[in-house]
C-alpha cells in the first residue's frame, strides 16, 4: 500500500511541507486544476507538479482526476475529438511518471452534499447529505453552489446541458462509458496506466440525471466492458459505502483479489437514515464502517495499490476546502497506517 494525501496545487491552504510532515506519506495526488475538461495539459505543468513534490521527497504518481468531457458523457459526434485529447494526456501523464489516474462518469455533477458546514456536537463541522434537501433544489437555478459544481457553467449552458440529458437514460450512459474506454485502453496498456473510475458519490440518482457505477453488479458490469489491469476501480469507501446494500470489505476481497483496484479513497460516514448520511472522522466507532474490516480485506489480497484518506472534518479551528483540510485528514492518515501496520504484522 503507498499512502498519498490530495494536494489542490499552490494555491491550496495545505502545503506540500504539511503533507511531508504527515508521518508515512509516501506521496501526493493532485492534477493541472486550471486546465478546462477537454482540453490537453502542458508537460511543464505536469512536471512542475512533479518537480515540486519531490523537493519534499514526495512521489507524484496518482492524477484526481482527469475529467471527462460531457459530450462524451453524452456520446455526441465530437466525442471522437474529445477522446483524442484524452489520449494525449494520459501518454504525458505517463511520461511523467503516473501510474494511476481517477475518474469519474456521472453526469454534469461530481459529488453532492446537502450542507458542507455541518456543526457536530463536539464543534468540529462535516459535509452531510440529506436526500429530502437536495430533491428539493432546482439545479437550473444557478444560484445553488455546492461542492461537486462545475462553476464554470453558466445559467443558460447548465440549462441546456440537463436538456441534453433528458434522452440519456441508464443504458445510453453505459454505452457512452463503454464506448470511452475502448477508446483509451490500447494508449493505457501501452503506456501503463492504469484507469480508475471512482463511484458515483452518492451511489444513486440525483436531479433525475442516471448514475451507473454505485454497487457490486454495476461495478461488475464496468469491468466487464475490458479485461485489463489497466481498466480499474477507485474504491472509494465513503462514496459505495453511504449505502447500506453495499458490503465494502467484500467488494474490496471480490475487486482486489482480481488485481481490479489501483487507488483507494478510505473515509467513513454515519448512515443517519434511508439516503441519508452525514461524513465523520475515520476510525470505525465514529461511523458506520468498520475500517479494521475493510484493511483486513486489504491485507488478505495484498493490495499494492495507492491509497488516500478522504474528506476529514473541518477540526481544531481549522479554515479551508470543505472536507480537505489538513488536521482530520491527517489524523485519518495515521489511523489507518496504525491499521495497516497491525494487520500486518497480525499475518
Ligand atoms: C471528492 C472526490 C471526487 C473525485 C472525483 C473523481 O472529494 O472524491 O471529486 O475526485 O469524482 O473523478
């Protein structure tokens, strides 16, 4: 297992020295943040990333994410186009040295929260979702902000885009997916990189819009579009397990005996109610997960893979990026290298 720690670039309030202070940090994820989705990434770019974690002796082999484009997402004719580019970025992302790169397919969203400041009793605050709340906002009120939003959309061109996705039902995303990964798997293969498409977070639909990586037969049915090493899981803990249909520590034996795994995102949440859920910090007491299971099942198919703690709560008076602060990832970090190294040496 190599532990990395997501660094948003300069211009995030955690610095490559708090990260290289974390203990057992072998390196940092992160990706060329400015570049719109669609177009190609600079080498001096990448390699200036590169460059930087290195003068803190950390390794830079885990891109979050190169995003696709939505007219892929739609299978529209300048897919092809689009798909190009995205060739071009993962054969320079190798160039540079990365081996894995995450993902995702959900349409026009990323992730979604209901509120990103939730007060907890203990005066730390979290990112929680509440299904009723978010069911009752209009995504063509532009107004909204919420974490996983494009903002670079504008009234009228996230309007239109929902349109287009009126014809887009389950099924036609699936091809659409299916038809972007046989367009990248020979350049991945060739160059070793391995995909991870990380689960729709949360694992069902949301504003109506489909969502087809989110539980065992889904993420079987993916894998099943390409047998390769290069056509990957991130098994992101939080995202699959906010549901509670979802076993984590058995998807992770089923997916990581299969060598299916290049990166995994570990956090835990609190299932506070039917698609309801509020995030919390990472050991298993806090939450609904049960960590030392889900590390176990990491030991038992010796996964090698890139992992990272995800969102911690915003502690310790801490200011920035709702869920990627410093503090509670940090201590997310060490909890689960404590894990890591007793299961270890448990055999
Ligand atoms: C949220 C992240 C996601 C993830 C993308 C991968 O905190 O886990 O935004 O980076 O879905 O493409």
């Amino acid at each position: 297992m190599k532990m990395t720690f997501r660094w948003y670039g300069e211009d995030d309030p955690v610095t490559l020295e708090n990260i290289a202070q974390i203990p057992m940090m072998d390196g940092i994820v992160s990706a060329c943040y400015d570049v719109p989705v669609g177009k190609e990434w600079r080498e001096e770019s990448i390699n200036a990333i590169k460059t930087r974690a290195e003068t803190h002796s950390l390794g830079f082999e885990v891109v979050e994410s190169v995003p696709v484009h939505e007219d892929i997402k739609l299978g529209k004719g300048s897919r092809d186009e689009y798909i190009e580019v995205y060739r071009k970025n993962i054969k320079k992302l190798s160039a540079a040295g990365i081996r894995v790169i995450c993902y995702n397919f959900m349409p026009v969203f990323d992730w979604l929260r209901s509120d990103l400041n939730y007060k907890n009793p203990d005066g730390s605050t979290a990112l929680i979702y509440r299904e009723s709340e978010i069911s009752a906002l209009d995504p063509n009120n532009s107004e909204l902000s919420l974490p996983g939003w494009d903002s670079s959309y504008t009234k009228e061109g996230l309007r239109e885009l929902l349109s287009e996705y009126k014809n887009i039902d389950e099924e036609k995303l699936f091809l659409n997916l299916e038809y972007f990964i046989r367009g990248i798997m020979d350049v991945c293969e060739q160059s070793n990189v391995k995909m991870a498409i990380h689960p729709d977070d949360p694992p069902w639909p949301v504003f109506g819009l489909p969502r087809i990586i989110r539980d065992e037969k889904t993420l079987e049915r993916f894998l099943g579009i390409y047998d390769s090493e290069a056509n990957g899981l991130t098994l992101c803990t939080g995202s699959l397990g906010c549901s509670a249909e979802n076993d984590v520590p058995a998807l992770i034996r089923k997916f990581g005996a299969r060598k299916k795994i290049g990166f995994m995102h570990l956090r835990n949440v609190k299932i506070t109610g039917e698609r309801d859920f509020n995030e919390t910090a990472h050991p298993s007491s806090c939450g609904s997960l049960d960590m030392y299971e889900i590390v176990r099942a990491m030991r038992e198919v010796n996964f090698r893979g890139y992992v990272r703690p995800d969102h911690g709560r915003m502690i310790w008076g801490e200011v920035g990026r709702p869920g990627y602060g410093l503090f509670d990832r940090a201590l997310g970090a060490a909890y689960i290298g404590g894990l890591w190294e007793a299961v270890n040496k448990s055999g």
